[in-house]
C-alpha cells in the first residue's frame, strides 16, 4: 500500500503560516498506516520495529585466569536465566527482563579474515573479504524496510558516526541494497532532525524561526486539537508542545514531499550541531533522534553505525567522552596495566547510552497498540569481532520485541567455555590460529527476527535453519 500523507486526517497536524509540523502518534488518533496494519493483521496487532546498532573493535576477553575476567569480560559469566553481568553490561541491569545477550554467532564467510573488514557483512553476511572484487548484498534492515517501507515517511533511517558510506571494507554504514550497493549514512544531527521533523514551503522556516505569529498559529492549533484528545493523549501532546518555541527550525526541500506535513518533537534537550567532539551528548543526540522518528511513525527501520574499524574517522574519538584518546587504541592495550579495565570502561560508555535508549522504548507506552514502544521494537546491538580482531563469536545483545514472541531475561552461551580471549601479546593474533570450535551462523538469528518482524521467509543469506532459542 502506498500512503498519502497529504490524505491524514487534519488532526495529526498543527498548521501556521505555511508550516505544517505533525504530531507524535495518538492513541485516539490512529494514522491510516496504523489502522492498514490492525485492519490486515487483527485487531492485536501493533506496529513493529527494527534498528540495528553496531560497534567497531571487538570487546575485553581476558581469560579467565586473569585477574580482570571478573569485573571486565565483556560476555556475562554463566548461561541461561542464571547469569551474572560484569562491569561491561552492568549499565543493562535495568534491562536484563528484556534484552538476551548471544555469544557463538558468527557469519561463516567472514571467520577467516582480519576483524578490520567485517563491519561490511554485519547485517549482510556476504563474502566480501579480506582483498580482491569485492561484492555485497542486501541487508537485514533493507530486507525488512522492503515490507513496511511504504507504510510510513521514510523507508529507513541509515545513520553513522563517520557518514557516507566509507571505502569497500571500510565501510561507514550497515545498510545495503538489495544489488549490495551501500546507502548513505547520515551522521548531522541537525541534518537528521530537519530531514524527520521540518517541513516547510519557500521561505516558511525562515518565518518561523523569526515570527511570533507563526508559533502562535501553531499553539492555537493544538489548543482545538487539545479538546478533541483523552487524558492520556493531552498529556502526550503538552509534553511535545513545552519544546515548540524553543525547536531550531532549517529547510530540506524534498521535491516528492513538498507537501508533505512533518512531526514535531520535544527537541529542546538535544544539541543539534553536535560533532564527536562532544562524544557523550553525540552520542545521545543519534540515539535521540532515532526514538523520536520511531514515536512520530516516521520510519519503523533505523541502523546506526557507531563507528568504522581500524581506528578511521570521527568515531575513532568517542573514547574521549571516558577520558581516553582513541578508542581503537584500547584493544591493543589490553596487555598494559589496567588495559582490560580502560577497554572495559569504554564499553560500558557504549552500553551505557544504548541502554539510555532503549529504556526509553520501554517507559513509553505503545501510543497506537499494546505494551510499551520497546515491546513493538526489536533492537539488536553487537560487533562483528569478539577478541582481538577475531571474526568468530560475536558479541550481541537482542532487544524488546516481546510483543513478537522474543523471551528474554537470558545469556545463550553457545560459545560456551571454549571462546578463545587473552591481550595479544604481539604474535599470531586470534583470528589466525587454528578454529576449536564451530560458530552457528548469525543468519539463523536473522531469519528468526524477519519471521517475527511479519516476513515470511525461511531463509537469509546463508542461514542453514531458524534461532528458535529466542
């Protein structure tokens, strides 16, 4: 179905010389999307969402006589429902009811190569290599983007530190079409947030910005709209209308939608001309901006490349949001005294703000269905290397989606006490010693979450069968 959002119903929208800002979804107010989707799955159907959220490096492995293997393993200790975060997860307590964290997943093509050239195939699975004719292949978003793209505004929000799309195997993005070419990642925040939430017709920002009558067109809006609202829908709109005055306005004109209305948002707490110099509110603006193009219906497909391997571009300085230089640094000096604990602290960094965001998800209740927004949302966060620069084993954790069928509340060992770790001591690195064990392939996982996101395959890529234990 293609949607005409020119054909919404006038109460989404707060209109004011010339600019048409939409709201966030209402309850009361369900969108023809919405309403398309009960109407063709039943009436206990909610909207389903999917982001895939990546991070370069690899993570701490020290063994496990080491004394840091307590507090700074990156994988938690033990297996199943009885299991133990260490320091590295801990900022995910909150969350350990809703996430699973997965270790023994890998994808068979890139198990033989350097870890610098995996984040390529992380949602992909293709062999694109180490050297040589390089080709990739749809992924995972876009296969899911495929089916409810149309539903909504935008098909898909592809984001990244680094932008563009980076060099073949040193890729900027996650997300690739289905003749494997990438897609552009957006790394401005303001850029983001004009594309999403600022819709307005020649100079119409600009008045905006600049004249009070605009807003007060705006606010007038929604005290009509106000009435029409329940209890709970009011309090959902003064919350989003608190910001109105203050929200920073730019124009990106879009020949296809020039007339088309957009949502606004509670934007007054995100620095929108943030760079990674600024790494922690960086990092929280991107996580920001990708929960309120959820909450507004924008798009249900989003990927964020947190950062490119090999210690290349703007990501490689995120690390100095805990006080360290480069983040790439860290995993080559785990050998150091506390280099397990420094590499340790800027995962939890990591952890911490994506766990930030996906509590989020979970405090805010499904505005068009049932549960929360986490429960309609599934959120998978991982690398394509555990040890150092090993492509075997990745670390993942799986997110929300309760609503789908997705029990959580567990570590799925599969890696169990086999996993190879240790600081590289300058020698042969991990991934050229000999393989002990076999992984499973990450595309079981994949073909699972396709199943639950309401796509109906057997297969992705190179998967031999479905996760079930999810």
């Amino acid at each position: 179905m293609t949607l005409n959002l020119n054909a919404l119903d006038r109460r989404r929208f707060l209109r004011g010389s010339g600019v048409a800002l939409a709201l966030p979804l209402f309850e009361s107010v369900p969108t023809p999307s919405v309403r398309a989707a009960v109407d063709t799955a039943g009436p206990d159907s909610n909207p389903r969402r999917l982001a895939c959220f990546y991070f370069p490096d690899g993570v701490p492995m020290p063994l496990a006589e080491d004394p840091a293997y307590k507090d700074w393993s990156w994988f938690p200790q033990g297996n199943g429902m009885d299991f133990r975060f260490t320091k590295c997860l801990e900022p995910l307590e909150p969350l350990r009811n809703d996430l699973t964290v997965l270790s023994g997943l890998s994808h068979p093509a890139a198990r033989k190569i350097h870890g610098h050239s995996n984040a390529d195939q992380f949602l992909t699975a293709a062999p694109t290599g180490s050297d040589g004719p390089y080709r990739n292949a749809i992924s995972l978003d876009q296969e899911f983007a495929a089916h409810v793209g149309r539903q909504t505004r935008f098909s898909s929000l592809v984001m990244s530190t680094d932008g563009g799309t980076g060099t073949p195997r040193g890729a900027h993005t996650l997300s690739f079409n289905r003749n494997g070419r990438a897609i552009s990642a957006e790394y401005r925040p303001k850029r983001v947030f004009d594309m999403l939430f600022v819709k307005s017709d020649e100079d119409a920002a600009r008045r905006l910005a600049l004249n009070k009558n605009a807003l007060d067109d705006l606010l007038t809006d929604a005290r009509s709209l106000r009435k029409t609202l329940s209890a709970k829908d009011q309090k959902s709109l003064d919350e989003y209308l608190e910001s109105v005055r203050e929200a920073e306005v730019r124009v990106e004109k879009a020949k296809h939608w020039i007339n088309t209305p957009l949502p606004t948002v509670d934007a007054d707490h995100l620095n929108l001309d943030l760079t990674p110099d600024e790494p922690r509110l960086y990092l929280q603006t991107m996580f920001e901006l990708i929960y309120l193009a959820f909450r507004t219906d924008s798009t249900r497909v989003a990927t964020y490349q947190i950062g490119r391997e090999n210690g290349v571009g703007k990501s490689d300085h995120l690390a100095r949001a805990v006080g360290f230089n480069l983040s790439h640094q860290l995993s080559h000096e785990t050998k150091n005294p506390d280099g397990w604990k420094n590499f340790g602290i800027y995962c939890q960094f990591l952890n911490e703000e994506y766990g930030r965001f996906a509590l989020k998800l979970k405090q805010t209740p499904e505005p068009a269905g049932g549960g929360t927004m986490l429960d309609n949302t599934l959120l998978l966060f991982g690398s394509a290397s555990s040890a150092f620069h090993l492509s075997r084993n990745y670390p993942l954790i799986l997110a929300g989606g309760k609503n789908m069928g997705f029990t959580h509340g567990k570590y799925l060992n599969y890696a169990g006490n086999d996993a190879a770790g240790g600081a590289w001591d300058g020698g042969r690195e991990p991934w050229q010693k000999k393989v002990t064990r076999e992984d499973i392939p990450l595309s079981n996982l994949f073909v699972t979450m396709l199943q639950r996101l309401g796509v109906e395959t057997e297969n992705f890529a190179d998967s031999t069968d479905a996760l079930t234990d999810v």
